[in-house]
C-alpha cells in the first residue's frame, strides 16, 4: 500500500484561489496602505489599492477592448483623484456630495452602455435612468458620511459584504469577490484604527470612491446577471444604518464594532432580496 503525498501549492495556484483573490491578498495590501499612510487621509487609498489587487489577480489590468468591468476599473481608479481635488478645492462647498453624485449617476449608464443599447423601446431608458439614479443616490448617501471615518468604514464592510454576497445569489462570482474585497479593504483599515485609535476622516477622496464601487458593482450584478432591482434599492439601508445612535466618547474598538453590527444587519436585507429572488426563479 503506498501513500500519496499532496503536492505543496504554488504561490500561483495560492493566488488564483477565490478566498485569497477576494479576502486575503485585499486586506493584505490595505493593511500595507494602511501602516504607509495613517496618518493622512490618503490612507483611504487602502480601499481601492486592496479591490484593484482583487481584480488584477482575477482578472489581469487591461483597458483594450473598454468593457464595461474594464470602465469599473477604470472609473475606480480615477476616483480617488477626483475625491482629492473635490477635497482640495471644494471641500466646504454644501452642493459639492450632491455634484459629485449627479456626474457618478451620469457615469454609470455610460459603463453599462453596451447591455443598455440591446434592450428595445423605452426599456433602455427606463433602465439607464435606473442606473443613473441608483448610482447617484448611493454615492450621495456614503459621501454624506464623509466626515466620520468609523461610520465610513462600517458602511463599506456591509456594503461589500451586501453587494457581494447577493451578487453571488445571483449567479456573479466576479461581482462577489469585488465587493468582499472591499469589506476586506475596508476591515483592514478599521483594524489599523481600533489599534492606532487615531482615523482619520476619509473626505470626499475615500467616500466617492467605496460609493462609485458599491453602485457600479450592484449595477453590473443586475445588468450582467440577476441581481434583482429592489436587492440594488435595499442595500441603500446600509449606509442609512450606520447613522444610527452610538457613544460617541467610546474607544474606537467600540465605536467600529456597534457601528459593523450595524451595517452587516443591515446588509442582510439586500442578501435576502437576492436569495428570494433566486429561490423564485429556480421553482
């Protein structure tokens, strides 16, 4: 009788696994950005440096042909400039969050462009005015919060989990692993925090950025899969949940983890829009 020796797994084969392209290698990296960059507000690059490691790995970093995840990519990318020059010039202008959601709202249809000129009639505009308004009020409601950095990372570890885990529901393995690579993202920088006690506020620079993802991720989980419509409206409970009431002079371990409980409560309304929707479909 002879026994077989399991062969050690190659970095390679490591890499293409989906736990580690969704949750270790994101949290990794932004836990990297992180220690890199804390004490700044650039340290909300962690979000998208750990969701665009995610991607390259699943997916490879190209531009040609201009697909509509290949826009995602690259929308996340320019993001986080934008967030910054919207920080640096107009930071105390009112109407800057509702600007910023109307021009993400305007962008969405764009990337989804090539699903949208399929449908016949008055469909797609029905369907790109959706987007559009979905988008915008997704990233209106997290940029609202851009003045609190626990509430801010609580609100993107249930809106990942939210998108991702219903993205699955809905037969979206791509959209899964980039939402929770954002919640992954978003749990590193928290960890930094709750050990540093000292966040920092992300801006518009670290709000625009999880809001545009979130709305685009949800987006393409409905147009390029079947992710119901109310799942997409439901997950906007997420960052609503994290206004809720908590000390405000408790520890920031405190603080992030009532606020999570929160959110992730809140991220099961989305999750279960998704699994009826699914059971229904299947009988």
């Amino acid at each position: 009788m002879t026994i077989e020796r399991r062969k050690p797994k190659s970095v390679s084969q490591l890499l293409e696994h989906p736990a580690v392209q969704g949750g270790v290698a994101p949290f990794v990296v932004a836990l990297v950005v992180a220690l890199a960059l804390g004490r700044t507000r650039f340290a909300w690059l962690a979000i998208v440096a750990g969701w665009a490691t995610s991607y390259a790995l699943a997916n490879g970093i190209s531009f040609s042909p201009l697909t509509a995840s290949r826009k995602i990519l690259l929308l996340g990318l320019l993001a986080p400039a934008v967030g910054f020059v919207a920080d640096t010039w107009f930071a105390r202008s009112r109407p800057v969050a509702l600007a910023l959601a109307v021009v993400a709202g305007i962008a969405a249809p764009w990337v989804f462009l090539s699903v949208l000129s399929q449908q016949e009639g008055g469909g797609a505009w029905v369907s790109a005015l959706g987007v559009l308004a979905f988008a915008a009020a997704m990233v209106y409601a997290v940029v609202s919060l851009r003045d609190d950095p626990v509430r801010t990372g609580a609100a993107a570890v249930g809106l990942g989990v939210g998108i991702g885990v219903a993205a699955v529901l809905s037969a979206s393995i791509g959209f899964l692993l980039s939402g929770i690579a954002v919640a992954a993202s978003a749990g590193a920088l928290l960890l930094y925090w709750v050990v540093t006690s000292r966040p920092i506020a992300p801006g518009l620079l670290g709000t625009l950025t999880i809001g545009l993802l979130i709305a685009l991720f949800a987006e393409g989980a409905l147009m390029l899969a079947q992710m119901p419509w109310f799942a997409l409206a439901a997950s906007l409970l997420v960052p609503l949940a994290v206004r809720l009431p908590v000390n405000e002079s408790a520890s920031t371990f405190a603080r992030a983890f009532v606020l999570s409980l929160y959110a992730l409560a809140a991220s099961l309304v989305p999750i279960a829009a998704a699994w009826f929707a699914a059971r229904g479909s299947v009988s």
